[in-house]
C-alpha cells in the first residue's frame, strides 16, 4: 500500500526535477481571511489568481504543492466510496510558462512511469468546444501521440471540461478566470451497475459516468480566459496550466481500489472507528457509510478547528456544527457511544501540534457535550408522547427538529422501534414540512457551499456595498491612512479594520454614519470596470496594500460616472446595483483590536 505521505513527495520531486524544474510553494491557510466571497480554499488555484492573472510570483513560473482543500459542495453524496469534503490537492502550474504539449505528457509519464498505473486503464476527457471556445483539438492531437487510442479520448461540454470557480463560461461570475480542461480518469474496469444517462452515442458508461467505474484522478485545466461581461470571455495575457489531482483518489487508483476510505489517507481513522465501534469496514453497506461519513467529517473538522473556527450557527463554524453533528447522528447508529476521533492531519499546511491536539479535542468535546443535551431534551419529548400513547402528529415531529436541532432520521428512527407510526396523512404534513426546510437550507447552502463560495444572499451583499460606502468615507472623514486590514461579512453585520492609533470620537463616528446614509439616499449607481493595474492604481482607486493583484484587475465604483465617483475600489464583487437598494445602516460597535487597529462593525439599521 503506498502511503500518502510516499505519494505526495513522489509528486513534488517529480515536479521539482530537470526537466520540469518547478519550484515547491507552501500550501494557503484553510480559511482565507478577507475574503467575503469564500469560505475556504476549495482549489489549489484559488490564492493563485493574481499570478495567474499577469503579475509575476516571486517563486517563479513554474510551482508545485499540495494545497489541502474543503469541497462542501457533495456533502450529501459523502457516504460513497469516493467523495469527501476534505481532501489534498497536489497541484502544479505554469504561470504564462508552458503549456498543453508539456503538461499532458508530464502528468502522463508521473501517472504511468512515476506510479506505475497501467497505460490501458487510463482514459482522457477534452473540451468539444462551444459558441466561444473553439472545441480543444489540440489536447485531443497530443493524447493521441502520447498513446491513448482515440477510443479513450471523450469529448464533453463545458459542463464537464471548462474549470472555473463558479462553473462554466455561461456560470462563471464576471471578473472570474478559466478554460477549458483535460481530465484523466482511472478505469476499474468494473461494471458498477448503474448508468447516468449519456448523449455520447453509443456509449452506456463513460468516463464522467457515476456507477463508480471511473474515478477522475487529474484535471489540467488551461487557464486562458477571464469573464469581462455577461456573454463575453477575453484572452488573459498570458497562457496558464492549473493542474490538480486529488491525493486520495490517486492513491486509490494506485492500490487499484475504487474506495478512497480503504487507502492509506483513512487507514488509522477507519481502523480506530472500527475498534471502538466493533464493526469490520467494508462488510456491510450501512455500517460503511456511517464509517465514511464519520471518518470525513472528524478529518475535516480536524483540520478546521486547527484553523482557529469554532461550531457556531453562522459561515464557517456553522460548516463545522454540521459536519461534528452529522458525524455524531451516524456514530449513535452504529453503537451508543458518542465517539469523534481525533485525526492527526497535516492541515492548513502545518502538522498539528501536541498544544494544537489538545485544543481539537476540547473544541469537538464541548459540541458533542452541547449536541447530547439536544439528543436527550428531543429523546424525552418523544418518550414521554410514546409513553402517554399520544398520537404523534407530523407537525410534533416536525417542531423536533426544528426547534430542538433533534435529527430527524432518529426520531423515524425511535418511533419505529416503538411500533408508532405516523398516519398517511401525518406522514404526509412531515414530508411537506421537511422538504420545505430542505428547500430552504438547499438554497442556504448552495449560496455557502458553491465552490467555496461565501454566502451571497441578498443582506451580505448589500452589506458588502455599504462597506466600500464605510471605507470611502472613513478616508474622507479620518483620513487617508484609512485602509482595509481586515474585513469579514455575514448577512447581520459587516466588521472591518483598519489602521488608527485611537478609537474614532463620537463625532467622527456619526459622520462616517451620516455620510455612508448620504450616499445610500442618493441611490447611486454600482458598476465597475475591468482594467489594467497600473491604471486603476493611477486613478487612485484603493486596494488592500497587502494584497496581491494581477495584470489586470476589477475596480468597482460607486457614483453616477468613474470621474466622479463617491468609492472606487479594487474587488471582485458582487455588489446591488445600486445603493438605495442597500437601506439604512448604523455603525453598531467599534474596538480598538491593538497592533494599532480599529475595528467597525456595520449592520442594517432596523
Ligand atoms: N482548478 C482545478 C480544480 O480545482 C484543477 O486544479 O479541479
């Protein structure tokens, strides 16, 4: 069994050595601070973007790591043999460098030569082009020459081959970077039963099928474009590869298994559950989705208690609330011990400390505390309705879970062991009341969970416009020095930081307020253009000095034309339209946080 520890340096010196001579970067932080629009790092491109944009990295042009990633996109799905929510990214590019000849044949050789897979198990995916993209020939040509038959080279839309963070070119937000992509995928030759519908003629299952036959081990994507407006895609300038594997697919792929929970990434967790629980993995279909899923999320909540979040009902520690309670729902299935491991990971790029160790385990402990008292209220409800042989309605049943965060599936669950069912047209009122709730945390969510993508509801980004009306106006009021340090949005408030040696006086306090009101009453218009960086930093629009920006960058403005406008503003969006839409704010608090900054917080003034 190789290890993941073997493989990851496998692929690092394969990249690092001549030919290649790529230089090895440490991976980003988990959570990136100062972004509103994500949650965490969710590719290994993400902290990237400004190189892959134009401006040059210090590390040079050709780099290699292994970025650890969080995808909450499939939580649902976790439970298979292959999704998780946390995984490893190993991950090589070309920053305006080489190209699609060097980086297929690379990634080939690492695949067949380096790993030894067999050339025959490989497939390949390209991009068949649409009406902005010509269809990607090229790729396909030089797979060819490489030595997969093209019976083994699948064309697909921009659905399947085009990589951005918000999907493909008809998704993907304005000011977003992508191109088409060239997967390879590792076949295990096994009919796994069942078929996704496929409009490739003739073709029953197919790489991008999800019986379980294929596994995608590697994506190159080939960052050429950026989205500059709805419909319009323009040339970066210059060409990128982005390459990322998923290190515990890979790892399956070399062992040949189809189960990424039976490699070496989850060999001590499984194993450790396996022995508490007393249950053998891979015996029984329902005990190893239990295992799975709490095998995943104890990683993944590792990894983020590791980064400073802790459970909350709010962004990123309501992430982990789910992940921690989740895990616990399926640990009570499989014994009466509530029992969250401990996973000693390599996380946020550090390998936790025995300081950090005992931490993890207070933070976990203190969740599972709070989440028994909600078990044991909801296990009392619904003992004392089974005792007095009430009838249950789907409403009680309902107001369970909602009220007291009691899961669902075990109230089904207990009644059932109770002989007590719900009446058709209980069940019926559970049903509709629950799909309801689904619907509403499915829309939650997927604003959350897109791709790592933060929370885009209507109140955060409002709130996210009245902020850059707040920074205008705290340089026009304050002074010039004022600049972001930190910012954090949620749907109820907006905090940001900035430099001042003292508190500001009540006085300029209620200027600020005033003057950000001011320009929300006048209902100022929101735009932005796209724009060369010496440019945008030459009309004096702000920026974060510790940021990075590439060649090209998005300044957004507020005010009836760009000469005169009210904020000018370095950002990738989104914002309203335009600012009546936003509503009356207030400046609720402000700290003064040391290291010489304050801190403001902006929320809607009710
Ligand atoms: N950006 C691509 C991905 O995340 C390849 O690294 O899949």
């Amino acid at each position: 069994m190789t290890t993941a520890k073997q493989l990851r340096k496998k692929y690092i010196n394969f990249f690092k050595l001549d030919p290649r001579n790529h230089v090895e970067i440490a991976p980003a932080p988990l959570v990136l601070e100062n972004d509103p629009t994500t949650l965490f790092t969710s590719a290994g491109m993400q902290p990237l973007v400004p190189y892959l944009m134009g401006r040059p990295h210090p590390k040079g042009k050709r780099l290699v790591d292994s970025q650890p990633s969080i995808r909450l996109g499939d939580i649902e799905e976790v439970g298979d043999n292959r999704h998780t929510t946390f995984f490893e990214m190993l991950g090589n590019w070309s920053l305006g460098d080489y190209f699609k000849e060097e980086q297929l044949s690379w990634i080939f050789e690492f695949f067949t030569k380096e790993l030894g897979l067999p050339k025959q198990r490989l497939w390949v995916t390209v991009f068949e082009g649409d009406s902005q993209v010509p269809r990607d020939q090229e790729s396909f040509e030089i797979w060819k020459k490489i030595g997969i038959p093209e019976s083994r080279i699948i064309f697909y839309p921009a659905s399947k081959n085009w990589w951005s963070m918000t999907g493909s070119p008809s998704e993907m937000q304005v000011g977003h970077i992508g191109g088409p992509d060239s997967e390879v995928f590792f076949d295990f030759g096994e009919d796994m039963g069942f078929h996704e519908k496929s409009n490739l003629s003739g073709m029953k299952c197919h790489p991008n099928c999800d019986c379980g036959r294929f596994l995608e081990i590697g994506n190159s994507v080939f960052i050429q474009y950026i989205k500059i407006s709805e419909g319009q895609l323009k040339e970066l300038p210059q060409k990128n590869v982005d390459f990322g594997g998923g290190l515990e697919r890979i790892l399956a792929s070399v062992d040949n298994t189809p189960d990424v929970f039976s490699t070496d990434s989850f060999k001590e967790i499984i194993g450790e559950l396996e022995e508490r629980f007393r249950v053998k993995y891979g015996k029984d279909e329902s005990i190893d989705r239990s295992l799975r899923i709490i095998a995943d999320h104890a990683r993944a909540s590792t990894a983020l208690i590791s980064c400073g979040i802790t459970p909350s009902n709010k962004a990123h520690g309501y992430v982990l609330r789910r992940l921690i309670r989740r895990s616990i729902v399926h640990a009570k299935r499989l014994s009466d011990q509530i029992f969250m491991p401990f996973v000693d990971l390599w996380s946020c790029g550090v390998p936790i400390s025995r300081v950090d160790r005992e931490y993890v385990k207070k933070v976990l402990d203190e969740e599972i505390e709070k989440f028994e008292r909600v078990l044991e209220t909801g296990m009392k409800k619904i003992s004392t309705i089974i005792k007095n042989k009430e009838r249950i309605s789907g409403k009680v049943a309902f107001d369970l879970y909602q009220s007291e965060g009691f899961p669902i599936e075990l109230t089904l669950e207990i009644l059932r062991d109770h002989g007590v069912e719900l009446s058709q047209k209980d069940k019926a009122l559970f049903q509709e009341e629950f799909e309801k709730h689904k619907e509403r945390s499915r829309t939650t969510s997927a604003g959350i969970f897109k791709g790592g993508l933060a929370d885009d509801s209507s109140q955060t980004i409002r709130l996210h416009t009245a902020t850059h009306l707040l920074l205008a106006s705290l340089r026009k009021v304050v002074g010039d020095h004022v600049v972001q340090k930190g910012q954090n949005i949620t749907r109820e408030r907006s905090r940001f930081d900035f430099p001042n040696p003292e508190k500001l006086t009540d006085e300029q306090l209620r200027k600020v307020e005033e003057m950000v009101n001011k320009a929300i009453e006048e209902d100022l218009p929101v735009e932005y253009q796209v724009m060369p960086i010496n440019d945008a930093l030459s009309s004096g629009a702000i920026h974060a000095f510790d940021e990075r920006y590439g060649d090209t960058v998005k300044v957004y403005f507020i005010g009836r034309s760009w000469k005169d406008a009210f904020s000018r503003e370095f950002c990738g969006g989104p914002h309203v339209k335009s600012t009546g839409e936003i509503g009356r704010v207030r400046i609720k608090k402000q700290e003064k946080i040391g290291l010489g900054l304050v801190r403001i917080y902006l929320a809607f003034d009710k």
